[in-house]
C-alpha cells in the first residue's frame, strides 16, 4: 500500500490582528516546522491586491524558505505565468535550483493575464529550463508542475510532460476526469505513468468544536470575499459575534464543500478517502486562520494523525529527478 504524502500550499494568510509583515515572518516559521514534522513539500502562492494575503512575490518567498530550511522541497503555487515573460521565470529559478539543488519546485497558474497565449508560454518555459535555454541553466531543473481546477490544464500538462496539481478547493467536483485525462495524455508523452497531487482546504484542532470554529471563520471570510468586501481573515472573537447575513450564509454553504474539517481523525479518514478517489498518493494541504499558531496547530495535528516521517519522506530529493526538459512539446 502507498504511502500519503502530505505537503503545504501557504496562502501567508493576513489575520485582522496582525500585519502583512507578520505574516510573511509566520510562514517562515511554519516552513521549519513543516519541514521538521515531515511534510514532503512546501509551496507559497501568489496574490495580488488582497489583504487577506501577503504572498505577492512567491519567488522571493521561495528563496527565503530554502533558506531557512535544509530537505524538504520548496516552491511556488504557483507563478502566474501569464504576468511576466518565460525567460525571466526560467532564470529565477534557474538560480534557485542552481543554489538548492535537487529541491525546487516551479509550479504554474494560468490567472493573471489573458489565456489564449498561455500553452504557448508554458511549452516555452519548459523549454527555456532546458539544457540550451535560460542562464543559469542549474545541473538539476527545478520541477515543473502546473496548477489547474480543470480538464483543460490538465490535459496540457499531460501533453508537456509536466506534473499536474489539481485545486480541490476551487472545484471539489471534476477532480477525477481531469486527473484520467491528464495520466492518459502524460503517459503518451513521457511513456511513464503520471502521478499528480490534489490541493484540498482543511482546518482541524484539538477538538471538532474548536475545529469548527476556525472552520467558520474561514467560511465567513470567503463568503464576504464573494460578496465584495475583500478584507484580512476574522479573528475568533469577531466570528462568534457576527450576526451572519442569508448571503453570507449561502456563500458559505457552497465553500463548505470543498472544505475538510474537523478533529484529526475525521479530517484523516476525509483525506485519505480523498486521495484514494483521485488515485493520487500526495495531498497539498492548505489551512487558513486568521492566528498562525491555530494554523501551525493544524498542520502538527495533521502530521501525527497521518504519522509522517519526522524530517519528510525518503523520496523527497529522489522526486526531483523527474523533470520534463527532454519530453517533445506535443503542441
């Protein structure tokens, strides 16, 4: 039997008590502590305009989290592609995989810019991470992925030979045509099979009421979001006072679904079956509060239920090998 893997994609959640630069410091400390409960990798993601998030520069991040850390794989999910230019993508992160190697990830988005030109872009990065492409060019390329909550990135990632992530917690229906589409395409690119993770939202703690709580915190931040008002993450004490609106309350109904909650042994059995739907042996977990030390407790929570190997898996480093610069484009 497989073992899960379990993995971070860090939103560097702003709480309405702390401040931006608070929070990039908290996903520092996560990423050590991350890394020592065992996780297999961790990835910053990239917003913009938000003051829910203080991760608008997830290279920088990046190179701040190998930094701080010494095994486990660090990277983006992801860069949004359509924002700037393939070359210098390629040689941002030909100098981080040049300075780490063998523990890079570049994962992918397609928001931010217009998408006609987007498969264009990609194939041309991968291209660029190459032997011949971009300078540096690092003795070990860090490891493409591309990030999607659809057929349609999934079955381009199958046709570059990249790895795929797919976003549960955009859409928690679709998932598994899009990964039977995407390991097809993969397969006749690469002749290997394909693997693939799922990004899944989960909020758990010491008890499933207290897990509800941080849960409904979430869901009352989303739903306003949806509703306009784009703000930092509630605090506990401004969610139990809240007198909730029937929008806001519908909002958070839809958010609900795709969104695992509860004490550690039930967020453990919704993961692993989760996983087993999808047929993927990796979960990128992503937990938002709006305190750190609730989401630091969620993610050692998850750690123990999951009994992770302190340190991270033994295939951590040997993943790396499996990058995509000698797959034919197959535009």
């Amino acid at each position: 039997m497989t073992t899960l893997r379990l993995s971070v994609l860090d939103q560097t959640p702003v709480g309405e008590d702390h401040t931006p630069d608070q929070a990039l410091r908290a996903s520092v400390d996560l990423a050590r502590a991350a890394e020592d409960l065992g996780y297999a990798r961790y990835w910053a993601a990239e917003h913009h305009g938000s003051p829910g998030f203080a991760s608008s520069a997830p290279e920088i991040l990046a190179g701040a989290l190998l930094a701080h850390t010494s095994r486990m794989r660090i990277g983006t999910g992801g860069v949004l592609l359509p924002r700037y230019e393939p070359a210098k993508v390629a040689e941002v992160f030909g100098v981080l995989a040049s300075l780490y190697p063998g523990r890079v990830d570049l994962g992918i988005g397609r928001a931010g810019g217009p998408a006609r030109d987007f498969p264009r872009r990609l194939a041309d990065l991968r291209a660029l991470l190459g032997e011949g492409g971009a300078v540096p060019h690092a003795p070990v390329p860090p490891q493409m992925w591309l990030l999607g909550a659809g057929r349609e990135s999934a079955r381009l990632a199958g046709l570059l030979g990249t790895e795929f992530a797919f976003g549960h917690f955009f859409s928690p229906v679709g998932g598994r045509e899009a990964f039977e589409d995407y390991r097809e395409r993969f397969r006749t690119a690469t002749g290997r099979p394909a693997g693939g993770a799922l990004a899944v939202r989960v909020v758990t703690a010491d008890s499933a009421g207290r897990a509800e709580e941080l849960a409904r915190g979430l869901l009352l931040w989303r739903a306003r979001k949806d509703l306009g008002e784009d703000a930092p993450l509630p605090s506990y004490e401004t969610t139990r006072r809240h007198r909730w609106t029937g929008a806001e309350l519908a909002r958070a109904e839809v958010h609900r679904t795709a969104l695992v909650s509860g004490a550690p042994e039930q967020v453990h059995a919704a993961l692993t079956a989760l996983a087993a739907s999808h047929g993927v042996d990796e979960l990128i977990v992503n937990t938002l509060t709006a305190d750190p030390a609730d989401r630091r407790r969620s993610y050692e929570l998850l750690a123990d239920a999951f009994a992770l190997p302190p340190g991270g898996p033994e295939t951590t480093v040997a993943h790396a090998a499996r990058v995509p610069a000698s797959v034919p484009a197959g535009r």
